[in-house]
C-alpha cells in the first residue's frame, strides 16, 4: 500500500472512506491521488440553458476542490505525498482507468447502500471498481470506528489457496502492530466439498490441515501483527460464514483474496468475494496484486 487511489464526490461514504484510509497504518511514504469525477450535463438547448448548466458544472468542480482539501487535512502532518486530479466522464470507468494509468496498489471508494431487509448493497460505483479494478480495491462501510477510541478491528479470511496467500503476503506489507485487534479467520466447510474429501481420503484430520495452516498465517503475520487471533469455524457457505464472524465480532474491515480469471487481468468477483462485498456490515479490502504479479510472472 504505497502508492493509492482514492475517489471522491463530496458525500458521506466517500468521506467516510478517507477517514478510514487515514486511520491506517501505512509503511514509508504514501503517494496518495484523490479523483474527483465531475460530469458535465449535456443536453440540446437553448444559449440561456447551456449557460446555467455550464455555471452549475463550475460549481460541481468548486465542490470538488473544497472536498479535497477536507481530505487533505485528514492527512496533515502524516508522510504523505498527496495530489488532486479531476476527470470528467462515467464514475466507474474513470476510477478504473485512471488507477491503471498510474498504477496504483490499492483503490479506495466508499460504499452506498444500506437496509435492514437487504443488508449492505453495493452502489453501481463500488460494484464496477470492485468487479474490473487492475489493482486491490477496499470498499469502506461505516462502523463507528472514528467515534471510539477503541483501536481497528481486522480480519483476514484465510485459506489454504493461492488467492489466499497472496493476501497474506500483500497485507503483511502493512504495519498493523500499533492499535490493530488482528484476526485470522478459516472457514471449514462439511466434508462434502472435493479438498476436504481429499484430504480425508490420505488420512489426515480435516481440522487439524486448517488449523495448521492458521498457525502459519500467524507465523507469517508476526512481525506485523503479533498479536493476531486465529479462528476456525464450520459453516456450508464460506462466504456467510465470514459475514456472520464479522457481525458477531464488530469487525471494522475484513480482508478477502481474489485471483485474476482472464489472460488481460479483468476480474470477475468469485463468489465468496461478492458474497462478503454484497453482505458485510464492514468495510471489504479485496486483495488483488500479488496474484496479478504471479499471473503476469
């Protein structure tokens, strides 16, 4: 998490979404581009109308400068080398585009959408950077974390995967160690599913291969996060399962692996991911580019 991408409109997610970005730990420098999207409305008319719709664009871009600067001061003091770029165009694709030009490690967007009959809901914004992203993508849900004193909540959902060890390795990049209650979260499913067959089939206690797998996220993680609690729960949906530890335990942000699943890094969200990004109550960090880096390797 070096080099970073956030998106900004001025509202209360995209705010939130700063303020959770400013909370973290970051190692050495951070090179942060704030984008704000402003559209231009387009439509045939009169000189009179075009003229109002061209002030109303100008105030739209003032918004956007005054909304950078409210998160500039977030980052006051911090070692942070922080710029504001303005495109105009589609929301979604604009955020894509640009976190490809400038190669950024993570994108930041916040999240709209909430109801106690659906649970969280994706925005249309949210959902295509999280879907088509070349890079990580966290996308922040408010859980009154910047109310408290209490220090950040995280859960790294874990396996025994590739995607999953590449998350692993990405987020052991972040010093997590000052102020963080770390966790490292296994699923086991019932014994219906192939590995689980496998593996009873060569005789080995299905409970014990994750828990030692635990134990070597742990390993990996101590520099970092020392601290950090491990976790093995039974559940017939991986996904459901990470969401349900996540309520039960106030977790501010859970971390999820994705893998590439086409020749030109294009990502479709697996199940578990859009599981977990449809349905937390938290903030969702997708991980992403060390799988890239192996795939394009």
């Amino acid at each position: 998490m070096h080099n970073v991408l956030l998106a900004i409109d001025g509202s209360t997610p995209s705010i939130e979404a700063a303020k959770l970005l400013a909370h973290l730990p970051h190692p050495d420098s951070l090179d942060l581009t704030v984008l704000s999207v402003v559209q231009r409305p387009f439509i045939h008319s009169s000189y009179a109308t075009g003229e109002l719709l061209e002030k109303a664009f100008e105030r739209d871009k003032a918004f956007a400068n005054e909304s950078f600067r409210q998160v500039a001061e977030m980052f006051d003091g911090a070692n942070v080398k922080i710029k504001h770029v303005m495109r105009e165009g589609p929301i979604g694709e604009s955020i894509v585009e640009l976190a490809g030009s400038l190669k950024r490690d993570l994108v930041v967007v916040g999240a709209k959408g909430h109801s106690q009959i659906t649970r969280l809901l994706l925005g249309s914004v949210s959902d295509h950077v999280a879907t088509h992203s070349p890079c990580s993508t966290l996308v922040v849900r408010p859980t009154g974390l910047h109310d408290t004193a209490r220090p950040i909540r995280v859960c790294l959902a874990y396996e025994s995967s590739e995607s999953a060890v590449s998350a692993l390795e990405e987020i052991a990049e972040v010093p997590w160690k000052t102020g963080t209650d770390f966790h490292l979260l296994t699923v086991e499913t019932y014994l219906s599913d192939f590995i689980g067959q496998r593996i009873a089939d060569e005789g080995i206690e299905i409970s014990s291969h994750y828990l030692e797998g635990l134990a070597d996220a742990k390993a990996r993680l101590a520099d970092v996060a020392p601290h950090a609690k491990t976790h093995l729960v039974q559940g017939d949906h991986v996904g459901e399962s990470i969401v349900t530890f996540a309520e039960d335990n106030a977790i501010d942000l859970l971390i999820v692996g994705e893998t590439p699943r086409s020749a030109v890094n294009r990502f479709l969200l697996g199940s578990t991911s859009r599981y977990v990004l449809r349905h937390a109550p938290c903030s969702v960090w997708v991980t992403r580019n060390r799988a890239v880096q192996t795939s394009g390797s």
